[in-house]
C-alpha cells in the first residue's frame, strides 16, 4: 500500500519557495535600481517613470529601451569578467549615470 501524499506538507512547501522567489525579485530590482544610479531620484519620481513606461505601448521605445537595458547588461558582465576576458582596447565603459551620481555625492 503506498503512503498517503501530505498535501499540507507540499503546500506549505510550496508557499515557503513562493516567498522566497518574491523575496528574491525584490531584492534584485532594488540592486537593479542601484546598479542603474537611479537610486539617486526621489521615490515619486522613480514611481513616475515606471509609471510611464509601463503605460507604453510604442514598440518603436520599447524596443529602444529594451536595447538599451541589454546594452547595460553587457557593460556590466564585461566589467565583472576577470581581467583576461576583457576588452582592454579602450577606457572602461561607465554607465552615464555614474559620474554624475559620485559628483552629487562629493558636492553634499
């Protein structure tokens, strides 16, 4: 005779990896807020440009700034490669907001 399935088990189980899954997505779109220097805006100001974009439906910007953010993203990865993978043809890339961001900072 096979053993009874604890439903009560798997859909605490479940719940448990819901949670830590939503916990996860906000944690990462608050690093994502950071890493973006858009940490330096106010909480409505960044409420109303996510506000904007989500409200478009032009795919010509949306699609611009989806090239955009994975532009970003490269950027990123090759920064954080070791150093053997890099391009080291050129200065660094520096997201825009960067020294813009350490400026406001030094003049506080």
């Amino acid at each position: 005779m096979r053993k009874p399935r604890d439903f009560d088990a798997e859909l605490k189980a479940l719940d448990d990896k819901a949670r830590g899954l939503k916990t996860r997505k906000v944690q990462q779109l608050g690093e994502l807020v950071i890493a973006t220097g858009a940490d330096t805006l106010t909480t409505d100001e960044l409420a109303g440009a996510l506000i904007v974009l989500a409200e478009t439906k032009e795919a010509g910007k949306r699609e611009a700034w989806a090239r955009r953010g994975a532009s970003f993203f490269q950027r990123r990865s090759r920064q954080n490669a070791p150093a053997a993978e890099r391009n080291t043809d050129g200065p660094p890339a520096q997201p825009s907001g960067a020294q813009a961001a350490s400026s406001r900072k030094g003049s506080a």
